[in-house]
C-alpha cells in the first residue's frame, strides 16, 4: 500500500483467484467491547490513482464513527447516509437497535445475513427502493448455487425477512424512507420453503442406538434417545457453547474462550429419574418420567452410577460436552452404519417424538406440554405424516353415523 496514504485501519485481502480486495477493519478491543460492523468492504483499488483519495475519505470515516461510539458519542441520525449499508451500520452499532438484545448464536446468523446484504446492495439508496427491486433480489438470492441444483428459497426469504428488521429498527430510530419501505415489505409476499417433512422414526432410534451402544458410544445413544423420547431441542439436551464476554470470569466447562451452557446435567434427573428442565428457546418447563421411556431406560443401564456426575452427554474423545458440531458429525456416522437415510438428521429427533404422540391420538395440548412448546401451532409444526387426528376425526364420525342410524 502507498506510503503515503492516510487510511486507518485499511487491510488488504490477497486472493489466488481474482483481484486483491480492500478491507476498513475496526479495533480489535473496540469489537470485543461490542462495536459493529467489525468489517466494511471498500470497492475500489489501489492501482487506480483516482480511488486513493476516495479509500482515505472512507476509512476515515468509518474510523471516526467508531471513535465516536468508543467515547458514547452516538449520534446516528448525524452517521447514517441514507444507503443499505449505512442501515446496516446503525442497526449494528446503535446501543437502541434490537441487534444489542439477542443471543449470541442469533446474532452469528444475523451478521452472515447482513454481510450477504451489504456486499449485494449495500451502495443503494432506501429513497429510489421500490417492490421492483426487492422482487429482483428475491429471485437472485433464491438461484441454485449450481446449474441443475435446488433453489434456495430458505436463503432467500431469510434476506427479506432480515430487510424487514432492518426497515422496523429504522422506524424505530426515525429514520427517513424505513417507514415506507417496511410497509412495502409488510405488504408484499414472498414464496416461503417448503416446511420440513422428515421425522427420526421409532425404527430409526431404535437401530441408532444399538449401533453406538456396540461401538461404545453410549453418549450418542442417550443424546438421541432422549431427544426421541422426551422430544427435547438438541440443544436442551447436549447443550452449547457460548461465547465468554470481556470481563466476565471464566468459570464452569470452558474451552477455547467458551463456556458450556444450557445442557442436561445428571441433577436434573432427580429423584426417581423425574427430569424437570426449562428449555432454553421458549423458558418453557419440560417435565417427563424416564421411567416411562424404555429406551432411555436401556442406555442409562449402560453408565456406571460413579460416572453419574456433570454433563450427561460427554465426548469419550475430550472428555468434556461436545464440541460445536462434532455432536452432529459423530451421530452421522452412527447413522450412516445403522442405515438412516441421509436426508433424515439429528435434528428431526424432536419431530419424530411429536408425530408418534400424535399417531398415537394424543391431544395437541398435551403433545404441547409435553414438548415445552409456548403455543399449539408450533407443536402442530412438527407433526409430520401422521394419522392421529385424521384417525380421530373419523373414529367420531363414524360413531356419530351409527348415532344417526339407529332406529
């Protein structure tokens, strides 16, 4: 980079392929403390004499607008440039904007969103939006990410729904254009996803958990047994690794700046193996009987009541609860020997459970409890190609006829 140029915090990202990119990047103790974005691409290059003046002024503003949020001075009105990207820059930066509130997986998910966003269309005015365009990204953003491959309407509809929050927090901070642009986007509709049909069927644990039990992975087998049985998130019951922020000591379960968090523990069995967790989604309390899931039952058999201590679910390899994603990538292989189908994942589990509740004539609210499930309509969600009510229904009917018919 020329010696000569006044650009804080510029870096330059070589590339094999393509042309060499150019990067604002913030302080590393200022994006520890919480200040986003942590990044901003600049499109221009530096063999282009003319865009050199432009790389300065624009580093230097970006490092002005962190310096400002470092001493409390946020004045987002003043910041925001009417653009995609400086939207994006308030909604991330602002201590008022809803983005400050969320976990810190949410948050993960929307950053990957609001990069996609940015890098898209960040350089375009809100006031010249229209339907038109927003329709135009849609259809760009839903393409197969190969010639023959599926579209990706998921990806998609997850972009409009992250303009959505960006447009309802530009409300919030009156700034100009969100109003009608949020309405536009409340207004429009766009092709959803198919929803999920896939279950975890009783066959299906049953021959998963003889398979790990005969290679010795008793903790893949109680994972799944549970998550069947109990019908409890995956993440209720192996747990998940949180970030540790600045300040904050690192007790308990930790692992590469990390703590685990929000896992079944052996305490929560208590006595007579009455388990009593609040979930970590909704809050909600999720009570079930172990004694009454035999398959449980059978898995637990397998751990020594010495070992009962700590974490229920432990990699045999590390010792410790699982690492991010190894949980999944372990009980694929489990899976792939015990002949699961590919496109039936851990996570359908909790489907599973619910739609065997529900074949098996179970009422909702009950399934619905039973699944610490807030409302009915998401337990209604994750019943999937069953005959419960349909069965019920026509039980009632039928009786109801042979009421009619009698003399």
């Amino acid at each position: 980079m020329p010696s000569d140029l006044n650009a804080p915090g510029l870096k330059l990202r070589r590339r094999k392929n393509g042309p060499d990119t150019l990067y604002w990047v913030a302080r590393n103790d200022l994006v520890k403390a919480g200040y986003r974005p942590e990044t901003i691409r600049l499109r221009h290059s530096l063999d282009e004499p003319d865009h050199l003046p432009l790389i300065s002024a624009a580093c230097m503003r970006y490092q002005a607008e962190m310096l400002e949020w470092a001493v409390g001075r946020r004045d987002d009105r003043k910041r925001f440039d009417g653009t995609i990207a400086g939207l994006v820059r308030c909604y991330q930066v602002d201590g008022a904007s809803p983005y400050h509130g969320q976990k810190w997986n949410t948050r993960r998910t929307n950053n990957h969103l609001l990069k996609l966003i940015e890098k898209a269309f960040g350089e375009r005015v809100l006031g010249a939006l229209h339907i038109g365009d927003f329709r135009r990204w849609y259809d760009a953003a839903k393409k197969p990410n190969a010639a023959g491959g599926p579209e990706r309407v998921d990806r998609a509809c997850k972009i409009i729904k992250m303009l959505r929050e960006l447009f309802k927090y530009g409300v919030t901070a009156e700034l100009p254009e969100c109003q009608r642009l949020r309405t536009i986007l409340m207004e429009a509709e766009f092709r959803q996803a198919r929803r999920r049909k896939t279950k975890l069927e009783l066959e299906h644990v049953e021959a998963f958990v003889a398979n790990a039990l005969e290679v010795g992975k008793v903790s893949l087998a109680l994972g799944t047994a549970l998550q069947f049985e109990t019908m409890l998130r995956q993440k209720d019951v192996i747990g998940e690794w949180e970030p540790i922020l600045a300040g904050t000591a690192a007790s308990g379960i930790v692992l590469n700046g990390r703590r685990w968090v929000n896992g079944l523990v052996w305490s929560d069995l208590g006595e007579g193996l009455q388990l009593v967790k609040d979930t970590t989604k909704t809050g909600q309390t999720a009570a079930h009987d172990l004694t009454l899931c035999p398959i449980v039952m059978r898995v637990l058999a397998h751990v020594p009541a010495n070992r009962r201590i700590g974490p229920l679910i432990i990699d045999p390899a590390s010792g410790r609860p699982y690492a991010e994603f190894v949980y999944t990538r372990e009980w694929r292989r489990i899976a792939n020997a015990a002949g699961i189908p590919k496109h039936v994942w851990n996570m359908d589990a909790r489907a599973g459970g619910i739609s065997e509740a529900d074949d098996a004539g179970a009422e909702l609210d009950h399934i619905r409890s039973a699944a610490a499930h807030a409302q009915a309509t998401t337990t209604a969600r994750y019943v999937r190609g069953t005959r419960g009510k349909s069965r019920k229904v026509a039980e009632l009917r039928l009786a109801h006829r042979a009421t009619r018919n009698k003399p």
